[in-house]
C-alpha cells in the first residue's frame, strides 16, 4: 500500500478553546474500528449521501475524498463525478488499507492529517468530507487547507457534527458522574458559521438534526465503539467506567415509545472558492 506517515499537527493559533485528543490517538481508534466501521454506520450513510444529493452540476476531474475512512462514498464519487484523479485522504493507515482492499476504484491513497494536505495549492475541483472535521480542533484550519487545494471554481462539500449531539447521552452521563465528561465536544453552530464565513465567504450552510433509536442504552455505546467514535478528549475519565456507573446510566437513559433515542447536530457546508 502506497501511503506515507501521517503528520502530527499541532495548531499554534490562541484562540483555540478545546483539543478533541492527538491526532495518534485518534488514528488509533478508528484505525481499530476498521472492521465493524461499516455495519455501524447509519448516520455517516444518511449524511454522505445528502452531501451527495447537493453537489453542483458541474465538471469534476480532480476529487479528494477527506477523511474517506472506509472508503463508503470512494465508489459513488467516481461514478457521479467521472473523475479521472480520485484522492482518498485519511488519517488513519488501518482506515485506507480496508478501503483500498474493499473499495472498486482506481485512487491514490494518502495517510495525513487534513490540517496538512500533500497536494499540490490550486489542484482539486471537488473537496468532499463527511464527517471528518468534528475531531479537528481547528475548523477553520481544514477550511483553508481545502480552500487552498481547491481550484479557483472549485466546490467544498461538506459535513460535521455540531453542539448538541448526543446531548441526552451527556445529560445522563451528568446525573451518573457528575463533572465527568464523557461524550466528545462539538463546535457551536455560530462559532463554526463564522469560521466557513471567514474562509468560504457566501457558502451555503444548512443545518438539521438527526435522530436515531436504539433498543437500549448499551446499543448507542456499541454503536459508537464500533465507528471508532467515543470519547477522545484529555478530560475524559482515565479509569474504566464500572458496572455500577453503567447500570445507573442504563437506568436513567430517557425512554420514548420507539426506544432510546440519540440526537445528532448535523452542519452541512456547499462552499465555491472564488478567488
């Protein structure tokens, strides 16, 4: 497999308010969530394929897939697109590798951080990522990273998660372990507005929210272990949670008549670098 090491981004910038976990952790993590990734993946479906939806008519040759992961749209993009140049781009090694064996496409396949893209300044017509820039802690950072791979004319397509997912998952966490943060934190949908705004003035922003059910409590934490996607933070609890502080959790998780439910705070950003 041709990937090289991905790079350790550090942001220097001082208005930096949360770090979301190092970038080795979280290759880690995803990296072994490799294998069940794709059974789990309900809202990265749902989302991916809303970006989808509102992708410009247009000419597209050059594409980069963003924090393609398992390579769940890799195939899609190469048939809407009829791109001859298709980059899949993903922090984790573990991640590229299952896409690559898993995934028809003829694409170049690159380990990095999407703070620090190895392309080429003026070089892609299309910059497609679905949830990838939440576990960044520098959006606008990304954001000038993709303005600066993109063409002049060039598209972003874009989503992320915002404040407010899984909220009922922290409120109960807050009545178990109060003072314990235990589900990653998401940018607020004004901070992250501003941050597109700055980069991609006139972009489209649209936000929704989302809502999956899940027969029991155990099954969201399942849920998220398998995509790689629980808790990350520095602040989070270090020992292991104990089967006490589960069974409380388990108990107190709000009930509906469909089940346990999870919200999850969509953003989705249609941007054109008109420079």
């Amino acid at each position: 497999m041709n990937v090289q090491a991905f790079e350790i981004f550090e942001p220097s910038d001082s208005t930096r308010i949360y770090s979301r976990g190092d970038k080795a952790s979280i290759a880690r993590d995803f990296g072994a969530a490799a294998t069940s990734y794709d059974r789990a993946a309900r809202l990265q479906r749902e989302m991916g394929a809303h970006l989808l939806g509102v992708m410009p008519e247009d000419s597209f040759t050059n594409v980069t897939d963003l924090g393609c992961g398992t390579g769940l749209f890799l195939e899609a993009l190469s048939a809407k697109c009829g791109s001859k140049n298709l980059t899949a781009i993903d922090l984790s090694p573990a991640m590229l590798a299952h896409a690559k064996c898993n995934r028809n496409v003829d694409a170049s396949w690159v380990c990095a951080a999407a703070e620090s893209v190895p392309l080429p300044d003026d070089s892609q017509d299309l910059v497609f990522s679905n949830l990838m820039i939440q576990w960044c802690d520098d959006p606008e950072a990304v954001l000038r990273e993709c303005q600066r791979i993109l063409r002049p004319g060039g598209w972003l397509l874009c989503s992320t998660l915002l404040d407010g997912t899984l909220r009922e998952l922290q409120q109960t966490w807050d009545l178990v372990d109060p003072g314990v943060p235990h589900v990653n934190r998401f940018e607020a949908p004004d901070r992250f507005s501003w941050a597109v705004d700055n980069v991609f003035p006139g972009a489209r922003i649209d936000n929704r929210c989302y809502h999956l059910t899940y027969d029991h409590p155990s099954m969201l934490l399942r849920e998220l272990k398998d995509l790689g996607a629980h808790h990350k933070s520095s602040e989070r609890r270090t020992s292991m949670t104990g089967a006490r502080r589960l069974k409380q959790l388990y108990r107190l998780y709000p009930r509906t008549n469909e089940g346990v439910l999870a919200s999850y705070e969509a953003g989705f950003v249609v941007a054109r670098h008109r420079t």
